[in-house]
C-alpha cells in the first residue's frame, strides 16, 4: 500500500518527467532574448517599445539573462512581449525524485550502519560484509518509505 508521501513523489516525478528533454538544451551564450530576438530580426528598440523601455535597457536585459542575473518576472514579461510563453523546472539529476531520495537514502543507511559497525568492530562485536550490505539495505528502505529529513543534511 502506497502512503501519502509516496504519491506525492509519484505526482511530482509525473510533472518533472516532461522536463528531462529540456535539460539536454543548450542555453545559448548570449541568452535567450538575445537570441530569440535576433532570429525574429527583431531590432532592440522595437522590443524596448513593446515593453515600454529604451533600446538600453533591453541590452541591460539581455546582459542580465547572459549572466544569469534576471528575474523569473522579468523573463516572463519578455516572454510576452515576444508572444511566447516563459517556462521553467527542475530535472533531477539521478532521474526522478524517486531516485534522488533513493540514492540519499541509501548515503545515509550506509553512513549509520558502518558507524555503528565501527563502534561494535571497537567492542569485538563486527558483523561480515553481507550482513552490512543487507542491514544497509534495509535500512534505506525504512528512511525511504519515511522520506527522512536527515536525508538532505
């Protein structure tokens, strides 16, 4: 039986997954307004109108996405002005939020599981290497199905 917090990982990695394919593009050098822009032929100062700012301003724009230095409001509204829509998200790196939580759980099994090792191994009482892997193993599913917050420390 799937818990609430299960679902909601399920919800969120069903959202995400129309994401993955942007990750693979590359934002262009000058930024995206610049390059929009310049495709559309579009000139700086006919922007600038369209967003009621000086031809300057737009070219401080432009510089601001360059240099990852804009507002999500500001992309948004450029966005409109150029009649296109502003997107925006997050991929997870290890695949989905399940796998994220997954690998993390496990870090943190295994960061518990062989410092108590290290306390029984200091007291004559170590477990084997299979008997490690498997409680490591168990435990990660535990601090999963949990979704821990010490997961993220």
């Amino acid at each position: 039986m799937r818990n609430k917090k299960q679902l909601l990982i399920e919800q969120l990695d069903q959202k995400l997954e129309k994401f993955k394919y942007f990750a693979m593009v590359l934002i262009p050098s000058k930024g995206w307004i610049n390059t929009i822009r310049t495709t559309l032929n579009m000139t700086r100062e006919q922007l600038g109108t369209k967003l009621e700012m000086t031809k300057g301003a737009i070219q401080k724009i432009e510089e601001r996405e360059a240099s990852g230095q804009i507002t999500i409001n500001k992309l948004r509204g450029v966005g409109q002005a150029l009649d296109m829509k502003f997107v925006y998200g997050f991929v997870p790196n290890d695949g989905s939020i399940d796998d994220l939580i997954s690998v993390k759980s496990e870090k943190l099994a295994r960061k518990i599981v062989m410092r108590t090792n290290q306390n029984m191994k200091l007291e004559d009482q170590g477990i084997g290497d299979e008997k490690i892997n498997k409680t490591i193993k168990d435990l990660a599913k535990e601090i999963k199905r949990e979704v821990r917050k010490s997961i993220w420390d």
